[in-house]
C-alpha cells in the first residue's frame, strides 16, 4: 500500500468539501425556497438601484 502524498489528500478532501457543501446547499434550498426567492427579489431589485443601466 503506497503512502498517499499530501497533494493527493488535500485534492480528496477538497472533492470531498465540495460535495458536502453542494449538497447541504441543496437541502438548504428545498427548504428555504421562498425566503430564498424573496431575497433574490429584493437583491436584485437593489442591484438594479445600486447600479444604474446605462
């Protein structure tokens, strides 16, 4: 069994990260949908302010 280098720990830890978080962010949204959707709303309804269309 050959000793795994740190490159390839830190690569399987990241890849694990990332779908941990991909998938906590989807739980996420199932449950929060309509907050989410309001915020969205009022953000952009911000930006749209903040940053005028020229």
């Amino acid at each position: 069994m050959k000793k795994k280098t740190t490159e390839e720990k830190v690569l399987q830890v990241q890849t694990v990260m990332t779908y941990a978080l991909m998938i906590g962010i989807l739980v996420l949204c199932i449950f929060q949908m309509p907050k989410i959707t309001a915020f969205l709303q009022e953000y952009g309804d911000m930006m749209k302010a903040a940053l005028p269309v020229r």
